[in-house]
C-alpha cells in the first residue's frame, strides 16, 4: 500500500526555517539537507512505520519519527495519507515547543 505524503503549513515552515538558518553558512550544504529531508518524506509512502513512535506522545503509535542529522522529522500515520507534522532540532524540547506553538 502506497500511503500520499501531505506536509502539513507548520512542517513547511520548519523546513524553510532550518534551510534559512543552514544557507547563512552554506547555502549549498542548506540545499543538500532540504533534499535529503525531502527524499526522507517521499520514502514514507511505502515503508510508513519505519520511524519510531515519538516518546513524548507514546500514547499515539501512529505518530512517529525519522532522524536526519540532529532533527527529528515527526510525522503522523492516518489509514491513507502521512502527514509531516514538523520538523525539530533533536535538542528542542519536543512537548514545550508544541505547547508555545499551539501544534
């Protein structure tokens, strides 16, 4: 079964957040890591449950994760579509940054 890989407006923004942040040193190695985060998305289409279930939201298996570099790449499991939640530095706090940002 092939899932759609749908990002949600807040993961986009993340994404354009990082490559901002990345391109004021490098905006080559900024492009790499774009693809490679997208490559990691249009990967879950076929292999969903690859990624771990998010800790802090133990409670929902279908919320889970990829690790590209230091961000987690979280991503929610529905019975036909993958919804890329976000994109978080590793060293954020997960459940805190979500609460600021009403996710």
């Amino acid at each position: 079964m092939a899932w759609a890989i749908i990002w949600t407006q807040t993961a986009w923004n993340d994404l354009e957040a990082v490559a901002d942040y990345i391109s004021k040193d490098s905006p080559r190695y900024a492009a790499s890591f774009v693809r490679e985060i997208r490559d990691a998305s249009r990967s879950l289409n076929t292999l969903a449950f690859r990624g771990r279930v998010v800790p802090e939201f133990d409670d929902d298996t279908n919320v889970r994760e990829l690790f590209i570099k230091s961000y987690r790449l979280i991503y929610q499991v529905t019975a036909r579509q993958i919804y890329i939640l976000g994109l978080i530095h590793g060293a954020r706090d997960l459940r805190a940054l979500w609460k600021k940002e009403n996710r």
